[in-house]
C-alpha cells in the first residue's frame, strides 16, 4: 500500500510524508524539511510516525522554505538525504554542511532511487533554483506524483507524471490578486515568471494534461496565503478534472493534509 501526508505546505514551509507498505514493513520518505525542527518533529508525532523511523530525507531544492531544518534535522538523527548536485552546491558554499556529506546521496533526473518497498524517479521541473527535482513514487502498483515548484508546465513534467494515481500539484496562486498585491513588482515578476511558480489556471491545464481514468485524488499545494485561497484553487483544478470543487482537497500550511492512500 502506498500512501502519502503533506506535513505543511506554503511559502512558510513544505514537508510531505510518503509511505510504503508491504507486510509488516514500512519504507518511510520525507520530502523536504521547509519547518524548524521542533515543529517538524512535533508534526511526524502527529502523523503517528517520528523521525527515527524516516529512511530517508529527499529535498527538492535548496530555497529555505523547502531545505528548512535538512541540516539540523541530519545532524541529530543521521538520516540519510538525497538531493542533486546542485542543490549539494547551492548550501555546502562555507562548509556548515561538510561534516554530513557521508550521508549523502546524489539525485539525478530519470535515476531511480530505491528505499525498501518505495521507488523514488526525480525529474527536473523549470524553477528559479540551482537543479530543481520533484518527485514521482511508487510502490511498484500505484504511483504517486508530487510537484510543488514550477513556474511552467514543461513537457518533461508531463511526461514524468503520466498515469499517476495521485497528485500533490502546486497551485499557488491567482495571477489577478497576485498582481493587486503590495508584493514589489520584482516579486510578482519572479513569481508569475517562467522560473517561478504555478498560478492556478496553469496547475489547472497541467491536470488536465495529465488526467486519466484512474487518477483518484489530488491536492492543491503550495497555496499563496496572500495571493490566492482555497476557494479559487478548488474551482479551477475541479474544472480541470470535471469533478465538484470539493473533491479537490488543500494542503493546509500547518495541519498539512491526512494521510491519503494513493
């Protein structure tokens, strides 16, 4: 069984649980760590889980709403952490992170990553990062995609997320309120930009692009607090998908989202 919890998800911070079951063994990956470390602790106890039972840490980036506490969070558990070269590059400069790098492990797009019972495929998604990856997983039945950080719809990122069951898809935000912000026009550039991240009409048309009869369930992620609301998401994702607004759940920035079998 695989299944999967957004932790949090926003600019103030993004962490998502994936699980897969087989048996009495569970494969545990935590996709970045954007929350200070008491939080996220106290967020996996929630979850009925801790952060001794992770197998591994996967960070998709290294902007501080996404790495957050990797550090701290490794120094004190010694989990090992995947992300990519750049990524590696964009927070070793000055060498707080050296005496960790035994625990690394290089990501590469379209290399799999194996855990136990889990599949990991990163796959490169256009952000203004160093060497941006999302993720696809799969417990080798039912498959998984999370893709949180983007600011266009790329037809790698189609390709990579063809016949998911399910979706963690960033709609971040409405490009009307976006502009009717007191954001500085620099930040609504790099925001509505290419490198930047999803407003929700395009989240919208990814959806679309990518919907099948078997895709079950999506959640709206990465939300703008300022520019956007959970009402606006909904409407445009389930009129993607031909389904009723409810249906479409959103991650929440502190209570995340249930767990939610794939």
């Amino acid at each position: 069984m695989l299944r999967f919890k957004s932790l949090g998800s926003g600019s103030s911070g993004n962490a998502t649980m994936v699980e897969a079951q087989s048996g009495a063994h569970t494969t545990r990956l935590l996709i970045d760590c954007g929350l200070r470390l008491r939080d996220l602790e106290a967020r996996l106890i929630e979850a009925g889980t801790c952060a001794e039972d992770l197998d591994a840490i996967f960070i998709t980036h290294e902007h501080g709403d996404h790495i957050g506490c990797a550090r701290s969070f490794i120094k004190r558990y010694s989990t090992p952490l995947w992300m990519s070269q750049g990524t590696w590059l964009a927070v070793s400069d000055g060498g707080a992170w050296t005496p960790y790098q035994h625990l690394l492990n290089v990501a590469r797009d379209g290399s799999a990553i194996e855990l136990g019972d889990l599949q990991a495929m990163p796959f490169t998604v256009p952000h203004d990062a160093r060497e941006p990856l999302q993720l696809r997983c799969t417990d080798g039945n039912r498959h998984l995609g999370v893709v949180t950080d983007l600011g266009h719809v790329s037809s790698h990122v189609v390709n990579a997320l063809q016949g998911c069951h399910s979706l963690l898809l960033e709609a971040n935000h409405d490009p009307d309120l976006l502009q009717a912000s007191a954001y500085p026009s620099f930040l609504k550039q790099r925001v509505a930009g290419p490198w930047g991240h999803l407003a929700n009409e395009a989240a919208a048309d990814l959806l679309a692009r990518v919907k099948h009869a078997h895709l079950n369930r999506v959640i709206a992620a990465h939300l703008s607090e300022r520019n956007n609301s959970p009402e606006l998401a909904r409407a445009s994702l389930s009129h993607a998908l031909g389904c009723t607004p409810l249906d479409i759940d959103v991650a929440d920035p502190e209570t995340g989202s249930d767990w939610m079998q794939v």
